[in-house]
C-alpha cells in the first residue's frame, strides 16, 4: 500500500505544527500508523553553512526543498499516511519574501527552476492545507520577530498556490481545521 502524504504549508506561528498534531492522534486512533517530517530543515540548513529567513539563497531554498522530499519519502517506507509539517512551497515563499524585503527582484529563472521542483513535489502530496495567518496570534518561542516579514511569507505562500494553480485547501480558523480534520481522518482527501 503507497502511504498517503498530508502536507502544511504556512509562515511561523500560524498553527501548522498544533494542526498535524492534532492529526496524527485522530489518525492513530483509528489504528493508522503516521510518521511525521521534521517541522523545518532550515535549522540544519543554518549548520551547514547555508544563509536562512531574511538572508535565504536560492541554494538554500533548493536544498531545503530536497530535504524536505527525501524525508517524506523516507517516511513512506513505515507509515500509512505521512505529515509533512511544510510543504515544498514554504521554502520558495520565504525566499522571495527576503528579496521582497531587501529590495531585490528575483531572478526570473530561479524562480521558474524552484517552482518547477515545488509543483514536482506538491503533486506527490494527497493533501495540502494552507494555514492562514491570523495578525492577531502572537509568535511563538524563539521565532523570527519581523512581523511584516512573517506577513509577507504569508502573501507569497497563497500568490504561489493561486498562480500555479496547486490544489489545497485554506485553514483559517477552529471551524475550517475541524471540518479538515474530520474529512481526513475519514479517508476524504483534501484536495
């Protein structure tokens, strides 16, 4: 059986991690076994020498991306269903919030190469939820403060999903994650 993989995409703070908690219990309460991604890649990215949020290269995003990918399917080989705690889109919208934010175009080829690995990646995805950002939540422990940086990844993370036409599903408040959550759980694919 090929696992089914679930997918969060959304800037810091707006709920992705809480949501696929809440997930994998429902899930496992019904007797699937879940594996789950690391929440995010850009701290091992930061190790290894790569510049990360307000300073992401191109390099960085492409190789977050990667990992983030080779993680999932790695997770497939145990699991019936994986959470993927951020899509392959987040990467590429926090990169271009950062040339957004230090004024700097992006170049069009980049953009198109990163793209064309997110639509690759996305369409392995049986869901992808967008998580909404709600100004009014604080930001967590140890986060990036910039908040109009925080609102920016937001704008790139829905343009991206709307101008590529990648199918998901918006969660924008208690209402929207139950719905979502009791459709998942019983089998329904968000997409």
């Amino acid at each position: 059986m090929v696992a089914i993989r679930i997918a969060v995409s959304g800037t810091h703070s707006t709920g992705k991690t809480t949501l696929l908690r809440r997930l994998e219990m429902e899930l496992r309460a019904t007797g699937r076994t879940v594996a789950r991604t690391p929440a995010s890649f850009a701290a091992k990215a930061a190790e290894l020498g790569f510049p990360k949020l307000q300073n992401q290269s191109a390099e960085c995003t492409e190789w977050i991306i990667a990992a983030s990918a080779a993680a999932a399917a790695e997770r497939t080989l145990n699991a019936d269903v994986v959470l993927i705690d951020r899509s392959a889109l987040d990467p590429v919208a926090y990169y271009l919030a950062a040339l957004e934010r230090s004024g700097q175009e992006p170049d069009p080829v980049v953009t198109q190469r990163l793209t064309n690995l997110v639509k690759a990646h996305t369409a392995a995805y049986d869901a992808l939820l967008a998580t909404v950002l709600d100004p009014t939540v604080p930001l967590g422990d140890s986060r990036d403060r910039d908040l109009e940086y925080r609102a920016c990844v937001d704008r790139h993370i829905h343009v991206l999903l709307a101008d590529h036409g990648i199918p998901h599903q918006r969660v924008t408040g208690p209402d929207d994650e139950r719905a979502i959550l009791a459709d998942l759980v019983a089998g329904k694919a968000a997409r």
